[in-house]
C-alpha cells in the first residue's frame, strides 16, 4: 500500500463511522461486559480441600453449581435479547450509551448476587431472604433498565426505518409486562424465596424463545 491510498481510507473510514452512527462500538462494548460477567460466574466454584471424601465435598457445593447454571443461563439469554434489541437501531447518541451502560451495570452485578444466594439461599430465613431480594432486585433493575433504553430509542427516533406502529407498541407492553413479573419475584420473596427464583429463572425461559423477543 502507497501512501497515497491512506487519506481515501480515512475518509471511508469516517464515513463508515458516521452511517454506523457509534454503534458498532457500543454493541462491543456490551458483548465484552456481558462476556466477562457470564465468565465471573465460574470463580465462586472453589475446589475443596479435602485430604479424603472429595466426591461428598464436591456434592455439598450444589447450591453453588445450581446458581452457577441459572446465572449462565440467565445472564446468556439476557445477552441475546440485548442483541435482538440493538438490531432495532439505526444509530445511537450520548444519552443511549449512558442508559446502555446503567443497564451494563446491572449485568455485571449479577455473578456478585449469584455468589451471594449461592451462599444463603440454603441457609437461616432471614439470610436467605435477603439473599433472594438481591438477586431478584438485580434482575429487576436490569429489566427497568433495558426498557429505558428502548424506550429511549424510540422517543429520540433511533430506530431503523419500516418498524410498524403496532410492533413499536407491543414491544412497549412486553417490557412493562417483563418488569411486572420481575416485581411480583421480588415480592414473592417475602413468601418463598425457591417460588421468587423460579419465577425469575422463568421469565428468562420464556424470553429465551425468538418469537418471545422479537414480537414483530
């Protein structure tokens, strides 16, 4: 390559930035934060030291694989449905990236809550309580979050182009729905903290289907 080739380079480079309208970077960024939390899941899995009885020690950390599982899981489908919500976009701004990174934040406070429930669910009442409201409080978090960046995009107009009225509206009532149920888990907790954990394992299962996330 000759020097000469550069400066078309750089204007197509700008170019493609501009028509991107930032969001290849912002998409980047999320599936790193999303990749790092799905991977911070696995260290609370700590080897036992044990001199004898390692299959017994290793069967007495079920609630930590159990909560590793439904974490990954989780946190996975969560992923895909940020995905699926980026492809709706044209172009983002600066108030996106910000609301995009609060929501980021939830995310990457999930192998924290899962730790921490790994650790108490199993245990007295009230620990086991608190455990639960974190968790669900966190999943609750991330579903008010990831509606306001939808929600944003749509009142700024950065979404592409052909998207029906009736789409636009529907998606409005799957996440204000979503965000409810994620309500009623965190309530529940003061109930049954195994009903709370399943309704939140179950709302994940239920947007983990295409024709769940994208409702055109």
């Amino acid at each position: 390559m000759n020097r000469s080739d550069e400066p078309a380079q750089q204007i197509s480079s700008t170019t493609d930035l501009e028509r991107d309208g930032g969001l290849t970077r912002l998409d980047a960024f999320s599936d790193g934060v999303f990749a790092i939390a799905i991977t911070l899941l696995v260290i609370e899995i700590h080897v036992p030291k044990v001199e004898h009885g390692l299959a017994a020690a290793l069967a007495g950390q079920w609630p930590v694989y159990l909560a590793y599982v439904a974490s990954f899981i989780i946190i996975g489908i969560w992923w895909a449905n940020h995905h699926e919500l980026f492809e709706h976009f044209v172009k983002s701004d600066h108030l996106l990236m910000l609301l995009n990174t609060l929501h980021l934040m939830s995310i990457a406070f999930l192998p924290f809550a899962t730790a921490v429930i790994a650790e108490y669910a199993t245990k007295g009442t009230q620990d086991a309580l608190v455990s639960v409201l974190l968790y669900s409080g966190t999943l609750l978090f991330a579903a008010i979050t990831y509606n306001l960046v939808w929600h944003y995009a749509v009142r700024a107009g950065l979404l592409r182009p052909g998207l029906a009225p009736e789409y636009v509206e529907r998606r409005h009532l799957m996440g204000a729905a979503s965000a409810s149920v994620y309500v009623v888990a965190v309530a529940a907790s003061f109930v049954n903290v195994w009903v709370s954990l399943a309704i939140c394992f179950a709302i994940a299962l239920y947007f983990a289907h295409p024709s769940r996330r994208s409702v055109h």
